[in-house]
C-alpha cells in the first residue's frame, strides 16, 4: 500500500532525511503535500524533484515574486490558516511535522482532526500542548509516531504493550561538547565552540540546545507526555557513543535498548513504515568493531536544565510552556552574542520564576503562554545583559 504524505519542515534537517528516504522507496510512499517556513527556493526544488503540487509557506512574504519557481499547477497554503488547510489534505493520510518551534500546534490539531497518522519531530508540540495533542489523539484514535531518535528507541523498545509493564524509560544523550568543562569554563564558551557537535549534524538552535542539554529537558517533557510516564520515572545517561538511543526498564527487572548508528534515518523510516520494516536506511553497525559502550549520570550542577524540566513536569502549570520560550529567547541571544553559555540556564530559570505559575485550561492558554513567557524572557535578558 503506498502511504501519501504531507511534509511540514521539508527543508530542514528532518525533512530532508525524511525525503532520502522516500526517494529511495518511491513505490512506497508519495509525497502529495510539502511546508516550510520560508525557504521557498528548496522548497521549490524538493516540489519540483517529487511532483508535488501542494505547497505550504508559513511566511507569505517569502513567497512574494517567486510563485513562478514552481509548476503552474500549484496550489499555495500560505500562513497558520493555510498551513491548517494543508495538513487537511483529503489526499493525504500521513502528515510528518517537522516545524521548530510551536508554529505547528494547530496543523498538527487539524491533521489529527482528520484522522491523519502523525509521525513527529516537532517536540514543542508536546512541550507546550502535550496534554491536550495527546488527549485529541486518543479521542480521534490517531497514532503519534515519534521521530527523535530517543522517543523512537523507547517507542520501539515497549512494542504493542505500550507504557504498561515499563517501570523507568532512560533516554541517553550525547553529551555535547562540554561534559568535561568546569563550571568556569562553561563562562567562557563561544557560540564557535557550542556549535560544534562532537556526534550530530543539525540546526543550531538544536545544536545549542545540546550543548546545554536542554534538549534533553525538552525530551524529559515530551517522553512524559507520549508515554504517559511521570518525571521521576524518566531517566538521562551521558552515552557519548550515541549508538543506543534510549532504553526501557521493565518491572520484572529486564531491560530492553535499541541499536542503530547515529543517522536520523533510521527512525524516521521505522515511522514511515510502520507497523512493518524498511530496509536499513545506512550501513549497518559492526557489533565487533566495538571497543565499548559507556554510560554515566549528567552532572545536574554544571547543566541545570534537566532539574529545570523536571520541575516544571512537576507544577502542572504553564511551566514547560516558559522553559520552552524562554530557552529559545535565550539561545537567540547567545548566537547574537548577548549572553554568554551559563546565562542561558539563568535566563530560563528567572523567567519560570516571573512568570511560571499560570493554569493551563485550553490549547489556547498554552500558546498564549509561549508568547507572554518570550516577552519576560526579553525582559530578563535585558537584566542579565546590564550586569555584563
């Protein structure tokens, strides 16, 4: 059965791992719909490689002069209502959301209401709106397939069983570059430095993110929500290798991992085929050339976001709505050389504490806290700004 899908994030790093793999199972899936935020000029060239005739820009603007960059047939989706439009596709049965940041909260809403399988890669979606995505998922009985590495393995690790029999879901992480680092070196990072990744090729904001593992508070957030986990039943290790992507610890004692290299597309197509099984997407891994596999505890003083995280999954507020928007005014700042590394953590820290109490009652609620919490996060970084 061929799968048709719409690609939300088609030229990002995602997107464009996902559309790899596509290509090389053209008989497979058809790409009947493709977004992006604004890089109409690939996003022309993927529309062109692969005949799609659906096209998304978040930002009309961008688009302003180069309709003619695609095929006279196009259809434009221009802006959240449109983006919405598109992932509503009647032709379209999958929609993969790859959108950074929150901008895809409602088309992800509108994918779901049409009953669309939706496989993942947004985790802000479910940072700020999980517990309402998640109970929209279950009331349409739409599967959420996730793509980040660590949610697939664990994904993939509890099988048809789900969360039921799991006692403790342990999401690995790299490390990033600074593991070793003192508190005072971490002062003294460059943005050249952070954004070298020791493993990973990606955006910078996620690059970033990394480097001060708030990514993998991020994650915390996100496996709690798919898997209906609480936060002190989520686990982090410091696994440099990055060949185990996450692992599950089931009450009776046993525990399960899940092995790949360190290629994205690899659970991006356990997404596109499931419930079956593609070919490896890239050469597979030689088990005997391996000299070992480590693993150690994230030193919680040097990287606070992971305690951060975990006390907002605890608040039951807008908490990880704040973290969210502050971390990323936060991380804009320091590429713009505002800040320096350690401030990040402060910035978000002091942002939850001005603004991090509010109830959240509807999708709504959420968003609005996204957009109130960067206009205190401005605020606070203005402040750190006039002490340096």
């Amino acid at each position: 059965m061929v799968r048709n899908i719409v690609i939300f994030g088609a030229t990002g790093s995602v997107g464009t791992s996902a559309l790899n793999v596509i290509d090389r199972h053209r008989e497979r899936f058809n790409v009947v719909g493709i977004a992006a935020n604004g890089n109409v000029e690939k996003l022309a060239q993927v529309a062109h490689k692969f005949s799609v005739e659906n096209v998304g820009i978040f930002d009309p603007v961008a688009l302003n002069g180069k309709t003619s960059l695609f095929a006279p047939s196009t259809e434009f989706f221009t802006g959240e209502v449109g983006l919405c439009e598109l992932a509503r596709l009647p032709s379209a049965d999958s929609i993969l959301m790859a959108i950074v940041g929150t901008a895809g909260v409602y088309p992800t809403v509108a994918a779901i209401e049409s009953g669309k399988t939706i496989l993942l890669a947004s985790k802000e979606i479910l940072v700020v709106a999980g517990k309402f995505i998640g109970a929209l998922a279950r009331e349409n009985a739409v599967p959420l397939l996730p793509i980040d590495s660590e949610h697939n393995a664990i994904f993939q690790c509890l099988g048809r069983g789900g969360s039921e029999f799991a006692s403790r879901l342990i999401i690995t992480a790299s490390g990033g570059p600074f593991q070793n680092f003192s508190r005072e070196e971490l002062e003294r990072v460059t943005v050249e430095q952070a954004l070298r990744h020791p493993v990973w090729s990606m955006g910078k904001k996620i690059t970033i993110d990394s480097a001060t593992m708030a990514n993998k508070g991020l994650e915390i957030m996100e496996a709690a929500w798919l898997f209906s986990m609480p936060s002190e039943k989520i686990d982090v290790l410091i696994h440099p290798q990055c060949l185990v992507h996450s692992m599950v610890e089931f009450r009776d004692g046993s525990l399960l991992a899940q092995m790949c290299p360190p290629n994205m597309e690899f659970p991006i197509s356990n997404c596109l085929f499931f419930p079956e099984r593609g070919h490896s997407p890239a050469q597979a891994m030689d088990l005997g050339a391996m000299k070992c596999l480590t693993f150690s505890a994230p030193d919680v003083e040097k990287f606070p976001n992971l305690s951060i995280a975990r006390e907002c999954l605890s608040s039951g507020n807008n908490a990880c709505a704040v973290f969210q928007a502050a971390n990323e005014v936060a991380v804009e700042a320091f590429l713009d050389g505002r800040i320096g590394f350690t401030q990040m953590g402060d910035a978000v820290s002091m942002a939850l504490d001005a603004y991090g109490g509010e109830p959240m009652t509807t999708l709504e609620s959420c968003l609005n806290s996204v957009s109130e919490a960067r206009k205190v996060a401005a605020d606070v970084l203005r402040k750190i700004a006039r002490r340096t």
